[in-house]
C-alpha cells in the first residue's frame, strides 16, 4: 500500500496506440520500461512498446528519474495524456513501475487518474529462504523468486547454505544433492542486479554443521565426541546438533576456506555468517573450558575470527542474534559495523531481544517468519500476528531493515507459494509499516494481486486451513514413526484431542479443498502450479487429520464409534506421494526429496503394521 493516493474523475486507456518513453539516457530505466512493457503487454494482451522520442506529445507511460542513487522515494500522476513515472533514482522509478503493474491488474486498460507519493519505511527489505535442508530450487524457481521480491519491493534476498553449494574443497559434503553451482550464482546475482535486489550470501560457520561433520575426514571438529559419519541418518540430530570445535586448530582453517571460495561469487558488501543455535557449545570436548571461561567466551572468539575474515575480504558481517544476545557484556567486543540479526518466530513474540540490541546500539535487522516450515500449509494467522510485530517492534526501536525468513526444517516440506502470503506481507509492511492494518483487507488483497482471485476470498480459506492442524506437522510425523523422544514428539498432545472437534477440523478441510479446485483453471502457467502445491497441501492437511483420528483409536486405543479406513489412509498416503514428488521437481532439482518420501513409506508400513496387530488379537 502506497504512503499517499489521490483519485480523481476520468480515466487513461492503456491500448497499442500507447508508448513507454524513457526520459534519460540511463541503461537501467531503458531495463525498466522494457520489462514494464513486457508486462502490460502480458497482461491486456495488447502491445505497448518503447518509444525513442522525447517529445512531450502524444499518449504515452514516461519514466523521468532523478540523479539520486540511494533515495527510493517516487511518485506517479495519471492524466488523461500521461502516466508519469518520477523517481529520485532509476531504482525508485524501477519501484514506481511495480506499482503501476499492480494498478494496471487491478483496473486493467483503464486506469483512473491518480497522483501518488511514496518511499519506505525502511531501506532494508529482506526475504530469506531455506535451501539447504531438503529443497534446492532450480536456477528458474530462484529466478521466479526474484522477481517475485521485485515486485513487491524486497530488496535483499539471502539464500541459507549449510552444505547445499558444491565446494570443491569438500565434494564428498554435496555429492548426490543436486547442490546449486557456481555459475548458477554468478547467474542469479546478475539476475537480481538488474532488479535491485542484494543477492547476500549466507553460510552455516559455526552451527547446523550436520552434513560437515559426518563427512569422515572432517568428524573430529564435532563439539561433541561422536562419529557423526556411523550413525544413523537423523532429522533431528540435523536440526539440534552439530556444532563445530571452536578450540580445535582445524576448525577455523576449514570454515574460513569453505567462505573464501563461496563469498567472491556475490556482489553484495554482505556476508551473513550465521552462527545460531550452537546447542552444542560446551556439552562435550570443550565442557571444562567452558566451566572456567564460560560458554559466551568460547562463542565470541570464535565468532569475532569469522567476522574477522569476511572483513578481510572487505565485506560487512552479519549474524544471527540468539545466542549473544543472552551474554549483552560481550557485545562490545564485536566490530561495530556488524550487523545483528534478531529473529523470533512466535506469534505472541516480544520486544524484548530488539530492545536489548537496540540499548547496546548495535546495526539490527529484526527477524519475522512465515511460520511455514515442516508444515503441509502455513500458520497463516501466527504469521501474520508474528509479522506485524515484528515490523512495529523494529520501527519503535530504528532497526535498519526487516528480513523475513521461510525455513526449510524436516526436510522442506513445505512449497514455496505457500509462504507468498508471508512474504509479501513482510514486503508491505516493510515498505509502509501502516499499510493493511486489516487481514480482511490484506487476504482480499493477496487474493486478487497474487492469485488472480477477484472475489478476494482464497487467502482467507488458506488461513482457515493452516489453523486447523496447526501443532501436530511433518516432523511430528517423523518423530512418531521413528520413535522419537525430543520436542517433534507430540503424542500426548494426540491423545488429549477431541473427537468432534477432530472430525470437524475433517469437514472443513475437505470443504476448503472444494472451494480452492474452483480456482485450479488458470491460464498463467506459474500460478497454476502455485495452485496445485495449494491443492495438494488441502489434501494434505486433511490426511494428517485423518492419521490423528486413526491413531487415537488404533494405537492408542480410544474407542469411537467409527474407526478411519486403514486402506483409504495407505492409498491417500501413496496418492499424495506421488503428487508431492512430481510438485517438488517442478520447481527444484531432485536434492533430497528421498528424505521426505521414506517419511511417507514409514507412515504406511506404520498403519500396517497397527492393523496386523489387530487381527492378530
């Protein structure tokens, strides 16, 4: 939502006999009309082409941009011979021009005479996206992505790598994982560029090292004193440990060249080093030191040796938060120009973290998430509380920007159109922290801009669905078919359930799933396949349900007067495989799709073996 719209009586008529003229002789607004061309074109399948006069006759789109290279602040005036383009930079008429598209979608050829002013809220617009514990996008899928942060004025994109780039000095780290490659890097920052999104790197340095350090050769820089390449593959061990060795001398020598070959393929004057969620620190080779010195101790140093090196190739650290920010008296010690990333996901999150960052006067991006992940549909509603929040907390407090992340935990279940609500939401209110204060009015947005849904009811049945099953997701399902004992083990939540209310929850599913198939015929190739992850995570959602009704009677033996047919609960289970691979390669490389699959397969040999336990009764 603009900062400021006036609308008045009359319209201008976009048709063929309408041109794009570029007023400078800058490359990157001619880049600008060329792709505001292709698009309307697209969309009122009429030709609008770019013109070379500068003459002030006649009807045309004009773009006219200022010298200023960093103000983003732009305004446009529809008169009746005229759409006028004005931005500061050729980035602000470049932002100018994606809300004149979402104009033209909403009115098609006739646009009213308008006159808008706006510029953001914040110069930092992040979105952030998991692609290294399960799902590895294809070059096109990032690119999609891109443009997708484009046109909602996200300026900064980072891609999560632990271990899902094809380093040469490790290749036994990323072999069989379709990893994405040099080129393809090379290619998707000069994509972005031309976009003016900041394609930042960012790379697990200290934990979530799972894959590293089961590597045979490398497993003695564990934390922990364990040979991480003989045990069993583990989902949670990947999420919960596997933390590197800061104290041994081979540590630092192995991250620090793993960074000098990944970093030199961006542009960006960032490198996100990471650093979260070192559970490990202390626990095991390095438990006596850390009892003399302290586990913040052990943390910093090794920290400040990381950011030092991404210094020395002259660019600016960034870093997760969550574990300096309980150890505030060590925060001085971190070169001032690093930057804090202060990340909470929950939907009743609190300032508290933003506040101690921003009482030490540190660089802070704050961290909302799209509360998608291991999920078959996004928690839509605590995603929406967790990101406003988040905003307003990092508006009170001058953060420079907002990152709004999407993680891929459990084997990246979750499709990426399924967090299109989240982010664009973050990019909304990112660029206008008082836009859509109504999730009415928000979904009915989304809904019509997104998905070509101009009844704009579609993202409020989505918000429906991912509140109907919204504790129990895919890593609870892996917790319980391989019998876990860690936090993805919900089965006492199981068998407090209600019946009724279970059965309900059926219903509804079932009922949003009806209503979504109306909107599967689209002409539009890309919101097709968006529509059917949708479809399918209908189904899918419905299913969990029906596995939770089929265990409480089952297997945990709570008599119902109607026990879910095993046999309909198998062939769903395969039916729903079988889509959810063919969505997957859609969009992403093979990667580690097995990983998802074998859950699957679990679940069936599960309720197969429950049934067979019956009848031997």
């Amino acid at each position: 939502m603009v900062k400021k719209i006036d609308l008045y009586d009359g319209y201008f008529k976009i048709d063929s006999g309408v041109g794009i003229q570029v007023m400078s002789d800058s490359s990157e607004d001619r880049e600008t009309a060329r792709l505001l061309s292709q698009k309307i074109s697209t969309q009122l399948l009429c030709q609008v082409e770019l013109t070379q006069s500068k003459s002030t006759s006649g009807r045309v789109i004009r773009i006219d941009s200022g010298k200023h290279s960093v103000s983003e602040r732009y305004s446009i005036t529809c008169s009746p011979e005229c759409i006028l383009i004005n931005g500061d930079s050729s980035r602000a008429s470049f932002y100018a021009a994606q809300t004149l598209l979402q104009i033209v979608h909403q009115y098609k050829n006739e646009i009213p005479f308008f006159e808008i002013e706006d510029q953001p809220d914040f110069a930092h617009r992040g979105f952030y996206h998991d692609i290294t514990r399960g799902k590895v996008p294809t070059l096109d899928t990032l690119k999609l992505l891109v443009d997708k942060c484009a046109h909602y004025k996200i300026n900064q994109l980072q891609l999560y790598v632990e271990h899902s780039f094809a380093f040469r000095s490790v290749p036994e780290l990323w072999i069989e994982k379709d990893p994405i490659t040099s080129n393809e890097i090379l290619e998707l920052d000069a994509y972005c560029k031309k976009r003016y999104v900041d394609l930042v790197p960012s790379m697990a340095t200290f934990g979530h090292l799972y894959e590293l350090l089961r590597v045979k050769r490398l497993e003695h820089l564990n934390e922990l004193d364990v040979r991480g390449s003989e045990k069993k593959y583990d989902l949670w061990d990947r999420m919960a440990h596997y933390t590197i060795n800061p104290l041994d001398n081979g540590s630092l020598p192995l991250i620090t060249s793993m960074i000098d070959e990944y970093l030199p393929l961006f542009s960006s004057k960032y490198f996100n080093i990471c650093c979260d969620e070192t559970f490990d620190l202390g626990k095991g080779k390095n438990a006596a030191y850390a009892s003399e010195y302290g586990n913040g101790r052990l943390y910093i140093d090794f920290l400040n040796k990381i950011i030092a090196h991404v210094q020395s190739h002259g660019k600016t650290a960034m870093f997760w938060g969550d574990i300096v920010v309980h150890h505030p008296e060590l925060i001085q010690e971190i070169p001032k120009d690093t930057i804090y990333l202060n990340w909470g996901y929950s939907a009743d999150v609190t300032e508290d973290t933003t506040a101690t960052f921003a009482k030490a006067g540190v660089p802070l991006y704050v961290c909302p998430g799209v509360s998608g992940w291991s999920r078959f549909a996004n928690d839509i509603t605590a995603a929406t509380h967790n990101i406003r929040k988040m905003v307003a907390f990092a508006r009170k407090h001058n953060a420079l920007g907002i990152l709004n992340t999407d993680w891929g935990d459990c084997g990246h279940v979750n499709f990426l159109s399924n967090s299109f609500h989240g982010l664009i939401l973050g990019a909304s209110l990112s660029w206008n922290c008082t836009s859509y204060e109504s999730d009415v009015k928000y979904d009915a947005a989304v809904s019509s801009l997104e998905w070509n849904d101009f009844t704009g009811t579609i993202m409020s049945r989505i918000r429906e669905l991912g509140s109907l099953c919204n504790f129990y997701h895919f890593g609870n399902i892996y917790g319980w078919v391989n019998g876990l004992q860690c936090l993805w083990n919900k089965e006492e939540k199981v068998k407090e359930l209600d019946f009724n209310i279970l059965l309900d929850n059926i219903q509804q599913a079932h009922a949003i799933r009806r209503d979504i198939g109306r909107y599967t015929q689209c002409t539009n190739d890309t919101v097709s396949v968006s529509y059917q992850e949708m479809v399918w995570s209908c189904d899918a959602v419905r299913w969990t349900l029906e596995l939770l009704f089929y265990k409480k009677c089952r297997e945990y033996n709570q008599p119902y007067n109607t026990i879910p047919d095993a046999s309909a609960l198998i062939k769903d289970a395969v039916e729903l495989t079988n889509r959810f691979k063919t969505l997957w390669r859609m969009r992403n490389k093979e990667s580690e799709i097995k990983n998802v699959t074998e859950v699957f397969r679990q679940v069936v040999e599960k309720i197969a073996m429950l049934e067979n336990a019956v009848q031997c009764v």
